[in-house]
C-alpha cells in the first residue's frame, strides 16, 4: 500500500503571505500537491500543522487545495502544536480527522494509528489515555503490523527543535521498544527529513510542505526545498520509502 505523509503546511489566512526563505506556503502546498498527486497514493497521512496562524480561514484553503488536486485518495489528518483544533474540526472534513478514526484498518494485516500529541504549548505529549490504549490495541492486534503517527518528535533530533520536544517520549518509545508488531513511526514538527532505524522500528521524520529548518544548535532554516515523504506498506510487515522535493 502506498501513502504519502505531508506535514508542518503552515498555511495563513491570508493566501499572498510568505514566510521564511521568501515561500509563501500556499502556493508551496498546491505545487506539491500536484506532484503527489502524479504518486497516485491510496493514502495521504497529514502530520500536523496545517495552519500557521490558527484561522478558520486557513483551514479552508488546505480544504480548497485537497479539492483542486482531485486526489483519488483516502485522507487521514492529525494537529500539530499551532494547530487550532476548534478550527480545524469545525473546517475539514471529519471523515479525515483523528477525532473519528484513531485506528485505521488497511490491507495485509496494518494498522495506522493516528496520535495527538498538542499541548498548549509547543512542546507535545501523549496522553496516558492514549498511551494506554495504543499499547492495549496493539497487544490484541500483535500477530498484525502497525504505523504510528504523530506530529512532535519521539527521538532527538539534535538541533535546537530539541527545545520543542515530546515530553513523555521515553515511555511512548518503551511501547514501541516492547511490540515487534509496531513497524514504523513518522512525524512532523522538526521540517526535517530523518530516517533511523531503531531495532525492529523505523522513525521517519518529514520535510514541510514549505520552509525547510536547518538541523543546528540555533534556529536557522536550510535552502532544500519543501517536499513530502512516500511510504510502501508491504505484505510481510517491511516498510520502503523516499523523499520527493518540488521543482523550481
């Protein structure tokens, strides 16, 4: 099964305003969704941060640009820190939100599990309702395999996003660390691609839809432009994936 994860979109009520790098996220979002839509995915998992100023406004362009693209595609949608969740739910289409499917039932025996970890700061956290039942389903559901979603970083990045971290990662990772059947993790937040295999478990990190951060000790962005991830779910529990950056 093939999904495209697309995160961290930033989007302002105001469709002219550009951010860092001189991008304006709006246009950066529809060119990228035009080439993911060449991918033909069966599924887009959206890792938080739609909107970069909370605005009821800004939600609906990301709707408007879903629209345009005629993606033939099932849509799953998770917050991220600036996300605001009234907005978002009152904006987009519940079928796509975490609110109404946390568990995602595909085929060839996965799983996705969409996970909120907003806070009311930027740092994040699970939730130990949350922890709990990932860790109960997945105990029932052991003999299948399992992609975890979330916006925060569950593992060091090692650059000043560290700042902005998951605070209850530790105990989130020792759910992972103790269940085989969890195959993969991917997340937002640090406008980074990152891969890193962690014994049984990929973590995948994304890039943003617009500006890209530098990894380093203190803010700074970095000039590769935005992109998104493809992620093939294979019927014997393995994970393949790539990154695609848009064109000038």
């Amino acid at each position: 099964m093939k999904i495209i994860q697309i995160s961290d979109c930033h989007l302002f009520a105001d469709m002219t305003k550009v951010g860092y790098n001189n991008i304006n996220p709006f246009q950066s979002l529809k060119k990228l969704l035009a080439d993911v839509r060449i991918h033909h995915p069966e599924m887009i998992l959206v890792t938080g941060d739609i909107s970069g100023d909370g605005t009821a406004q800004s939600y609906q362009h990301f709707s408007s640009l879903l629209r345009e693209a005629k993606l033939n595609s099932q849509i799953a949608v998770i917050p991220g820190n600036h996300d605001n969740q009234q907005q978002l739910s009152a904006n987009i289409n519940p079928e796509y939100l975490w609110l109404q499917h946390s568990q995602l039932v595909l085929a060839n025996q996965w799983y996705i599990h969409l996970l909120d970890t907003q806070t009311s700061q930027s740092v994040g956290k699970l939730s130990i309702s949350q922890l709990n039942g990932l860790s109960e389903f997945i105990n029932r559901h052991s003999n299948d395999f399992h992609l975890l979603a979330a916006h925060h970083h569950p593992i060091p990045c090692g650059g000043w996003m560290d700042k902005h971290e998951w605070t209850n990662r530790q105990q989130f990772n020792a759910v992972v660390a103790n269940n085989p059947s969890i195959k993969g993790v991917i997340y937002g937040h640090i406008h980074t691609a990152v891969e890193e295999q962690v014994e049984h478990c990929l973590y995948m990190a994304c890039p943003s839809t617009c500006w890209q951060f530098a990894n380093q000790k203190s803010f700074a962005t970095s000039h590769l432009k935005p992109g998104f991830r493809v992620i093939n779910l294979l019927e014997n529990g393995q994970i393949t994936t790539s990154i695609h950056r848009i064109e000038e």
